[in-house]
C-alpha cells in the first residue's frame, strides 16, 4: 500500500486503523472500547485493555526466542565502557531493581523520579517502573537543584533513582550535592533515594534516606510484572511552559506502546533484529521514545551512547559507532551534525569506517536547513529524512513514512502529515488557510494513541495550552505551511515569525538563506525592536573552522542574500560574528532568550542551558 492509500484508510476510519495496530501487541486483556472520552472530554484510548510495557518490552521476546539476542548496547566514549545485555539480562536485572523499588514500598500508581546520567542503570531504573505500573519521571542528569526541585514538588515521588555523577567530555558533574540541594528546597520529600555509584567519583556521605544501588540489588527479590489499564500513566515528563513552570506531559501505557510500535515498523522501517540508535538522552522525550520503549516494544537492538558528536575524541564518533554495531537507522539533531561539520567540513573522517549497514538517518529537534540536508545528502548518498514532532505527541507528526512508501525529500520540508495526525494549518481566526498560506499548524481532534491525554493533575491548564485557542483541534505552537502535494513546511514557533513594518517574515527562512554561504557553520537571526518598523531582524553567525575572509566583507555578502532572496523590506541589515550561540543540551538554540536580552527584557537563564559562559559572551555582544 502505498502511502496516499494508507492515509486516507486512516482518515475514513481511525478507530478501525488504530484498532489494527493495536491487535499488533500482547494485550493481557483486550481493550473494550478503542476510543472514548473522559468526564472532560478529554480522548482516551483502548479504554479496558490490560497489559504491562516492561512485560512487552522483555519477556516477551524471551518468550518468543530473542532471549540471546543483545537488547541494549552501551557505549560510553567519555569512560571507554562497551557493554551489551541481552534481552534475557536486561529482563533480570530490570526485574531485581524491580524488587529493590518494591522494598522501598513503591507499588502502583506511585511516583519515582530517575536523575541519571546516560548509563544502563537509567533505562533499567525506568523499565522497573514500568514493571511495578509505578509512574516515572525522568529528569535530564545535572539539572539545577532548583528545577529538580520544583519537579519532586510537582510529582512527589516515593523515591528518587540517581547516581554520583555524570561525565562531560572531560569534566564530571557530581549529581548527589544536587540532588540533597533539591530535596532541601522540595516542600516534598521522597523517602528514600537510590545511588549509583560510578567508580569515576564515588559518594562519600550517604544519608539515612540514601541507598547504595549495589547493595540493594543484592538484597532484592526479583519482582514480577504488574498489569495495568491502558489508561493507566506510564511517565510523566516535564517540558518548558511559558509560566516558568514546567508541564508535567503524561503517557499512557497503552497508546504509548500501540503507537511506537507502529512507527518502529511504519516510519522507521526497522525490524525486530535490526540495530536502531537515537543519539539523545533518556532525559528528553526522543530518549524515552526511542533509546528506550520503541525499540524494546519492536525487538530490536537499541544504543545508549553517553558522549558527544565531537570530542569524544573527534567528529567521526558517529561513523565509528555506526560501523562498530552495525546500526541500520539512525536518529539524532541537525545541531550534532552541524558541529560534526563544522569540524569536518569536508566529512573526509567517515571514510575511516564501514558505515554500509547504515540504510536510513533521521533528523528531529530543529528544523533542518538545506545546506546541512545537502551536505548529508551527498556524503551519505542514503535517504536522509527531517521529521517534525513534539514532547506532547511523543512520537512523530510529519514524517517521510520509510516503512510504507519512500517519497520524495524536499529541502526545508518535514514531509507529510503521519498517519494519525489530521493536520491542518489554520490563519489567526481559525480558517484553513491554502497551499503556500502561512499560518498555525494544528492536528484536528482527536491526538492519535500515545500523544499526551493531559498534564499531570492539571486538565485546566492542559485545555488552556493546547485545545482554547483553536476548538476541535490542538495547537502545536508551530507556524508553516503546506504545498500543493500536501508536504508540511515548519518555519518554527509562532513567536519566531517577525513583524517588520507589516510584513511577516520567518526568521527561519533567513536563517536558511544565511546557511547557504560556504562560510557559514550555523547562525541565528531573532527579531529585535525598533522604533520605525516594529521588529528588525539581527543575525548571529558561527563561521566553518579555517575560514580566512575579511568580517566586513562576508557580512555585507550575507546581507546581500537575505536581500536578494526576500527584499530588501526584510531589512536584515546587521550580522554579527560569534564563536558559539548559547543552547539548550539538546541542542536547541536559546533564541527567545537572545531576543529578550536585545530588547533589554528581564529574562531567566534557562535551567537545560549547555554553557552559561556562551550566553554571557552573546549577551555582552548584543548589548553593545
């Protein structure tokens, strides 16, 4: 079936399609109704069915002969560490911690928060949960005291999972000071803590509530798996809100299972057996989608990598880890491979490596300029795939479907709307808009299985959100639009399309322009205010290593661009040139934080921020 045929199958019928997929998993009771509603109106899928998604995740593929076959690979550049369980092992020493968690009183419906650095203990720690039908919160290892804290509040769990440490390249962040800082700042406090001890910085001082991760496990019995209702939350992950305070995004352990499973096979075409690595963290939702669950549900062998694209020691570390496990589709951020770039403009370091078992690369986070899509393009000579998705959907909305039909890649364009997702792109009063129309892009009710149903003990602001703004539909916080052939181009947050003297401009698509000179790495243009025309765009621009060019002379040929391309009513008119831009771990550029600091704002330095220092130096530099 092709891919029109597949999608207008989902649009006739959604219940009947997602009924399909859903006869795809080992049900220990079957759903009695395929949708519903709740006393909100809130949607709720495969209402009645029962199941466990640690059960689905290991024993079952014991059960049905993929036992020997390796579950997960660690691979730690950063402590020279290769490690690989099988699914058997992986199954064993879930179910022990399982057993420690269960001593510590943890039973169903509780709450644990996992504060861990990219090891294996991270992933067993959040099956365990799962095994238990306890709810986790994963929160990204070396977070501020102050934002954990505000998360243990939020979820008040019955335990926190944490280690002694992570490791940066060549520093080592020492987790227990904050995680006891946390604690002192919570109104709540969990009752217990598990530490694992690296032996890279081991704890000396473990307080009465602390628990040698080592130790327990001894001590433990092996629990068994618990079923639950498909309703029943699987975790709980906090994203970003514009308050300041973090959402608490909910997943459902049925729809989340149904619907990864599905994309495994749909999207990524990738099989039980096959070697699939997401280059994120277990702390954002790519991480927990596809370092952990999608791949386990599917049967596949999944990476854990706690390094860097670069650094670890060079930029051909991915090339190596490709070759070395013989990864077949691979997941990461266009921001890795513009630093892979930068450093290696050329890409002459992948041809040190057998990347042949290499079959697909996918890439989600940021909007993917065409430079760095072209550049993949002609390295790789392989389908290289810009998908679009959110924390809230929890898996993706646009996409190249690879695993029902290959359609053409458009530059700039994260292909076509995901079977499931009935997207639209609506103008400011809630009217569609044509093809080529710019405007907020929106998934007409109801959110397919595995999207969030709501946001942890808080549907008021869940409704206020997502659902007020545009009834019948959620609003994404996106703005793009749609082309004759149905392809979705995202052109970033609505609060990053600018205003100069009437018209609408995407800074995006000037940062795309912008790209397209041979001297530039990656940049950043936000709209900064002005007196005459409202908001005037300023780009900041990262330059490709060896670039010998005088300043002046590159500015005024990428104001030209800008100024050929879109006119000169874009008035980009000043260009800086700066070492690094500030960014959040995962990648994403702070741009909403730059454009507060140009127009003298008050703004909060973000908690996820990668480097303070870089936002200091970009700050002194718009300032002047």
């Amino acid at each position: 079936m092709n891919y029109r045929d597949h999608y207008a199958q989902f649009l006739a019928s959604p219940e009947k399609f997602w009924a399909d997929q859903a006869d795809r998993i080992a049900w220990f009771e079957s759903p009695q109704k395929i949708l519903s509603q709740n006393q909100r109106g809130h949607y709720r899928w495969f209402e009645g069915g029962k199941l466990n998604t640690c059960y689905l995740c290991t024993d079952y593929h014991i059960e049905n002969g993929r036992g020997e076959q390796v579950a997960l690979i660690y691979d730690s550049p950063v402590t020279g560490n290769v490690k690989k369980l099988t699914y058997t092992e992986l199954r064993d020493q879930t179910a022990l911690f399982a057993g420690v968690l269960a001593g510590l009183g943890v039973t169903k419906g509780d709450r644990v928060i996992i504060y861990m650095p990219m090891v294996p203990e991270a992933v067993i720690a959040m099956l365990a949960c799962a095994r238990l039908g306890a709810i986790h919160s994963v929160v990204f290892g070396g977070f501020a005291s102050h934002e954990l804290a505000i998360r243990i509040d939020d979820a008040q769990p019955k335990v926190v999972v944490s280690a002694s440490c992570g490791i940066e390249i060549n520093r080592k962040i020492p987790y227990k000071p904050l995680l006891d800082e946390a604690i002192k700042l919570a109104k709540y406090k969990p009752e217990h803590c598990v530490i694992l001890n690296r032996p890279e910085l081991e704890v000396e001082n473990m307080t009465n509530r602390d628990h040698d991760w080592v130790q327990a496990i001894r001590h433990a019995t092996a629990a068994d798996f618990v079923p639950v209702d498909a309703t029943d939350p699987l975790y709980i992950l906090y994203t970003s809100g514009t308050t300041g305070l973090p959402k608490g995004i909910v997943r459902d352990n049925g729809g989340h299972a149904v619907a990864l499973k599905y994309s495994m096979d749909a999207i990524y075409n990738t099989k039980p057996g096959e070697v699939y690595w997401a280059a994120s963290d277990v702390g954002w939702v790519v991480g927990h989608s596809y370092i952990v669950y999608a791949p386990l549900l599917t049967g596949c062998t999944t990476i854990l990598f706690e390094g860097k694209p670069v650094k670890t020691p060079d930029a051909g570390k991915f090339w190596h880890v490709i070759a070395e496990h013989k990864v077949k589709t691979f997941f990461t951020a266009p921001t890795a491979f513009r630093a892979i770039r930068k450093e290696d403009p050329q890409g002459k370091l992948k041809d040190d490596y057998d990347i042949s078992s290499l079959r697909c690369l996918f890439l989600a986070g940021e909007r993917t300029d065409p430079p760095t899509l072209n550049w993949l393009q002609d390295l790789l000579k392989i389908p290289v795939i810009d998908h679009w998705w959110q924390t809230e959907t929890g898996w993706p909305m646009v996409a190249n479907m690879m695993g029902v039909e290959e359609l053409p890649v458009k530059a700039g364009s994260a292909s076509v709307p995901v079977c499931g997702y009935d997207v639209r792109v609506l103008d400011p009063g809630g009217k569609e808009v044509g093809p080529g129309e710019e405007g907020q892009i929106v998934v007409k009710l109801p959110l397919p299985p595995g999207c969030l149903p709501s946001l942890y003990n808080d549907d008021d602001r869940f409704e206020k959100s997502y659902l007020a703004r545009f009834p019948g539909y959620y609003t994404s916080g996106d703005g793009g639009y749609r082309d004759e052939e149905g392809f979705v181009f995202i052109m970033g947050r609505t609060d990053d399309v600018i205003n100069v003297a009437g018209h609408r401009l995407s800074t995006g698509e000037m940062e795309e322009l912008l790209t397209l000179h041979d001297a530039v790495a990656e940049c950043a243009v936000i709209g900064v205010s002005d007196v005459l025309r409202g908001q005037v765009p300023v780009g900041l621009v990262v330059l490709k290593d060896g670039v010998d060019m005088e300043e002046q002379k590159l500015i005024g040929e990428l104001i030209a661009i800008v100024k050929e391309k879109i006119g000169a009513f874009a008035y980009l008119r000043k260009i800086m040139i700066v070492e690094r831009l500030p960014k959040t771990r995962s990648g994403k550029i702070l741009r909403n934080v730059m454009r507060k600091i140009a127009d003298g704002q008050e703004y909060t330095t973000p908690s996820t921020i990668d480097d303070p220092a870089t936002l200091n130096e970009i700050s002194g530099i718009l300032n002047k």
